[in-house]
C-alpha cells in the first residue's frame, strides 16, 4: 500500500484530480496495486479560506506520505511548490517532451528530458531595491551544479536513446555564475565516458530545440533557464497538455503538470488530464525504482501506452483537436487500462 497525497489545487485542478482519483481506482480494483489516497488543499482557494497558501496540516501529511501528486494552483504557486522544492529538497525538475501520434508536434521522432536545477539561481527570490535600482542575487553553487549534473548523466545512462547529455549555459556572459556550472558539468562528464557530453549556450540551444529537436536527448540547465526551455520544449511536441514534470529529491519526488490552473475553462468539464496522467506515470516510476517495485513500472507503463493509444486513435480531448469531454476522456483511459 502506497500513501499517496494529492494536492487537488485550483482553477481546473480538482477536475484533474478527479480524473487522477479515477485512475488510481481503477489500478487498486483490477492491476494489483494499492494505493490510499489523501486530498489536500493549498494554493489561492487555501490562501483565502486560511490565509495561507500551504497550511502545516498539508505539509505534515505530505511528509508522511511516499510520493506526492499535484494540481495546478494559480497566482500562489509560488508559495507552494517553491516552498515544498525548498522544504522536502527536491533538488531536480524532470521535464520530459515526447512527440505523441496526431499532435502538432515538430517531428515525430522527438524524446527528449530536461533536467533543471530546482534550489538556486534567481528563483531564490533574493531581490531587493537599491535606490532606483531593483537588484536579484543570482546564486550558482558548486555541490548544487555538479548534484544535478550526476542527476543528468544517470538519466542518460538509463534512458534508451541516444545516450547524451547536453549542459546548456551562459558562460561568455555570466562568467562567474554560468561557468561555475559549467564546469562542474564538465567534471561530473568524466565519470561517464559512454556518455556524450557537450556544451551550449541558452540562446542556440533555445533556436535548436526548434531547428534539431530530434538532436537533444538529456538537457541539463540552471533553474531560470531550466524553466524557459521546458516550456518551449513543451510547444515543440505539441502544447503543455501533454507535458507531464516532477520534482526530486533522494528521498522524496513531487509530481505534477506543466500548465496552469487555467481558470477560464475550469468548471466545463473539457480540461485534458493527460499531463497529469503523464505524472502519475512518472511516479510509479520513480516509486518502482525507489523500491525495486516492478508491478509499479508495468502499471505505468500500462498508463503511458493506454493514453498513446487513445491519442493515436483520435480519442482526444478538446484542447488538441479531439471532441471528448474531461470525463468521457478519464472513463476511456480506465476501460482500456482494465483491458
């Protein structure tokens, strides 16, 4: 039995966390698993009932938990999963794109993972004002650089691809910061001479993932950069719809969508919760690596290709070209994981 906790967010994330709840009530009652399930509550509804936006009770039990799955919240995101990165020291953000069949992607041959930073760089939120100046500290740390650096060459060392891993910078600029990085990736490349390895600076490597995205296999980068290139890589293999992320720790992982709350279309039942799927996918993952659990890799497996399969068979949602509602979509992917 697997303690799951499930922060169900805002906008449309308690339809996401409905579909979520489906599924893994479906992998309880037919795939031999069991997982309990626990709801809670953070973001801008928590804030304005509470008055704050990740209450202890929601951390506590977050704590207790093996993994957690999280929804979409709106304009107080970063007062929740900043803190819950910072707090549970989930030090790596695994942001895959994959082309899937019938989506507006690039090309058809796309699988990439970018592997960000999670803990420094501007998103430290150290700014201040200095007269009429604004200024933000940029803090870029040895043992933080080369610990995502080992993050990025294991994922390349057990993906099956190309086997390379791309550390993408600034250091002709921010020589300091940026070539603190860099050579810290450089480093950690030497201990895995069947890796390859090379360098890129930010800009070339954001006209690359439009001009060769086939080209990229692991991605290592600083969290600003990081988050930048993720969502472009996202647009590349057809929208944030299907753009599944995690947060990782050594000991714990976080998992959610890429995409907001999207407040406009919460309520009408036509939100598409592959991306979130695609997390929980990436979680049984990381829980069957975690322990040595290979009925976890086989359900998620089993997600992934049911999902691949609907997809391609142009049982979409409406947001990438398809008719289905949030529910309709939700049942389809429950039936056919029973199958």
């Amino acid at each position: 039995m697997y303690k799951i906790s499930l922060i169900t967010g805002d906008g449309i994330g308690p339809e996401l966390s409905d579909s979520a709840i489906s599924v893994f009530d479906t992998i309880n009652d037919k795939l031999g698993l069991k997982f309990d399930v626990t709801e809670l509550s953070a973001g801008d509804k928590t804030l304005k009932e509470t008055g704050e936006a990740l209450p202890d009770d929601t951390v506590k039990t977050i704590k207790q938990s093996d993994a957690c799955m999280k929804a979409p919240v709106g304009e107080s995101a970063a007062d929740v999963i900043v803190v819950l990165r910072r707090i549970l020291d989930l030090y790596a953000n695994i942001r895959p794109a994959k082309s899937y069949p019938h989506m507006p992607a690039l090309r058809d041959d796309i699988d990439m993972v970018i592997v960000r930073e999670n803990t420094e760089d501007l998103y430290t939120g150290k700014e201040f004002s200095l007269g009429n100046a604004a200024v933000a500290l940029r803090i870029i740390s040895e043992d933080a650089s080369k610990r995502i650096a080992k993050y990025a060459f294991e994922t390349a060392v057990h993906r099956n691809s190309m086997k390379k891993v791309t550390c993408v910078h600034k250091s002709n600029v921010m020589r300091v910061t940026d070539g603190l990085f860099a050579k810290a990736c450089a480093e950690i490349s030497k201990n895995y001479p069947d890796v390859a390895f090379e360098e890129m600076y930010v800009d070339a490597c954001a006209m690359n993932l439009i001009r060769q995205p086939e080209k990229f296999d692991v991605i290592v980068t600083t969290n600003l950069f990081g988050d930048i290139l993720s969502d472009e890589s996202s647009q590349v293999v057809g929208g944030l719809g299907m753009a599944p992320a995690a947060n990782v720790g050594d000991n714990f992982a976080l998992f959610e969508p890429v995409h907001g709350a999207a407040f406009d279309i919460a309520g009408k039942n036509i939100a598409n919760p592959s991306s979130f799927l695609l997390s929980m996918k990436m979680m049984l993952d990381w829980l069957g690596n975690k322990h040595n659990d290979s009925k976890c890799i086989e359900v998620g497996t089993k997600l992934e290709s049911t999902i691949f399969d609907l997809v391609k068979s142009g049982v979409k949602t409406k947001d990438i070209g398809g008719d289905m509602s949030t529910l309709d979509f939700t049942k389809h992917i429950t039936d056919n994981m029973q199958k």
